[in-house]
C-alpha cells in the first residue's frame, strides 16, 4: 500500500474530535515521504453520521475504501468487539485504538500503551514512580496502565467512577510474580492525602473540550508531586495549569497524542515515522489554529 504509490485514506472515529490533530500528523508526515494520504475526521457527533452506531460506521468506512482507523473516545473498548484479529498489547490491554483494513479482515492493535510509555520515558524520565494513582481504567487508562507497570512504577492504584472497572482492571495486571502492587481505590482524595502518591495520572476525558472539570481538586496538589494528563485538546488542561500553579512537575497530553501517531502511521503504511517532523505539524496546526 505505501510502496506501489496507491493513495492510502485513513479516518478517525470518536465523539467532539472536530479539532484533532490526528489529520495534521498523518498527512504532514506522508507528504515528507512521498506518499499520498488522506485523513478523515469522522466525528460521530457530527449530523451526517448521528444516526450510524460503531458497527455501522465500521461497515461504511470498509465500504468506502477506507485502509486504517484511528478509534478515540468512547469507543476503544467497544470495537474489540467488532475486529476479527487483535495484537497481542490490543488483547492485553482491552482496547484498540488503531485498526487495520486488510482484504476484509479488521486487524486491532494499542499503540496508546507505547505512547505514554515513550511520553513518560521522555518527559519524566527521572520522576520517581514508588506509587503512581491512576485516575480512569476505560480504553485508554488501560493503555496507561499497562505503560506505568512496564516503565516501573512499584505501586499502582487505580480510580474510575465505576469501581468494577477499576478491579477488573487491577485484577489483568496482578499477574503472580509481577514486580508492581495493584489496586482499585474508592477515593483517591483520601488516598492522596493519607498515602501520598509520586505522580497522578488523568485517564479519563475530563478537561478535554466538552467534558469539563478536573479529577483532582487543586488543593490535593503541591511541590513533590509530578502530574500527566492524556488530553490534549486543549493542550494545557485545567488540571495540568493547576498543577504548574502548586509547583508540581507535569506531562501534558501531547506527548502520548504524538507518540500513539508515529507507531500508527508505522502500521498503516509499513514506514518509519519522523517524530520531530510530526511534532512540528502539531506545532504549526496550533499556530494556525491561534491565528484564526
């Protein structure tokens, strides 16, 4: 597909995506290879598609020729269901976030959980990881999760509004022998304050445009304690600006957007991507964004 020089069309599925940076990445980081490649945003909010459910919205992008998809919130756990074949990090993780079109075949892998995993190694590589507080265990805290177990962290506990999720979760990644405690917690403001963790992380979609709040109350948080957060629309969360304010060290979701975008665009057209180049086309889509 990316060497016979047949255009490639990729498309992202998920809800209030108006405004990824998905689209700029993927078609920037093509044009450097010579390759042609167009990037749909298919936000299922959008009137055209409000009346096609996930399986719907599969079956039409197969039939319009689609090659691969990016999936988002709130559907990465959802369409596992819909795939013929998952990768093994997909299996472990319960989620896809990128799928391949292949001769009728839907193919599912995570590249979230490499994602964070190089954002963390890149941004915080010295943070200290005893005890990390996972806030969200959907599709993509399991990602996280997974990531912050393989990066090191010697202690996990994990919140989500629905507590089964969170001790499902727990419960994957207490393999015996594993080298990382984890647990489900009810109240992480009692967890932060009587068992102080190193880092939190947001996994949830709190923060990002349509989806106001925080997942950590301000007062929660002070010098000592680094903070990351996976959304990155808009790139400065009320979390992460908080967290600057209290003098906290922090990990904005750019990273993990970027560095999911590089092993995809590995996946779908069978190259290597460039990193910088894909950083700067977010750059200047912001900058555009800014000027507009």
């Amino acid at each position: 597909m990316s060497g016979d020089g047949a255009p490639i069309l990729l498309g992202l599925i998920g809800r209030g995506i108006a405004r990824s940076r998905s689209p700029a990445m993927h078609m920037a980081e093509a044009r450097a290879q010579g390759l042609t490649l167009l990037y749909r945003v298919l936000d299922m909010d959008a009137p055209p598609r409000r009346g096609l459910d996930l399986a719907g919205m599969l079956a039409a992008a197969e039939a319009a020729g689609f090659d691969g998809l990016n999936v988002t919130h709130p559907f990465k756990t959802e369409v596992t269901g819909l795939l013929d074949e998952l990768s093994e990090e997909a299996r472990a993780v319960g989620a896809v976030n990128t799928v391949l079109l292949r001769g009728g075949r839907r193919i599912g892998h995570n590249t979230d959980l490499w994602g964070f995993a190089e954002s963390l190694r890149r941004g915080l590589a010295d943070a200290p990881r005893g005890h990390v507080l996972l806030i969200g265990a959907g599709g993509a805290g399991g990602a996280v999760a997974y990531a912050l177990v393989r990066s090191g962290v010697a202690r996990l506990s994990i919140h989500d509004s629905q507590l089964d999720r969170a001790e499902a979760l727990a419960d994957r990644l207490s393999a015996p022998g594993g080298g990382c405690a984890v647990r489900a917690i009810a109240d992480p403001a009692a967890l932060i304050r009587d068992d102080r963790p190193d880092g939190i992380v947001n996994a949830t979609p709190m923060g990002m445009a349509g989806h106001p709040g925080m997942a950590v109350a301000p007062d929660l948080l002070g010098p000592g304690l680094w903070v990351a957060d996976i959304v990155y629309v808009p790139l400065e969360t009320p979390l992460l600006a908080a967290a600057r304010r209290a003098g906290c060290r922090v990990l904005p979701g750019a990273g993990m957007a970027l560095f999911q975008a590089v092993r995809a665009f590995e996946l779908f057209t069978g190259r290597s991507a460039d990193p910088a180049r894909m950083r700067a086309a977010i750059e200047r889509f912001d900058a555009g964004r800014a000027r507009s």
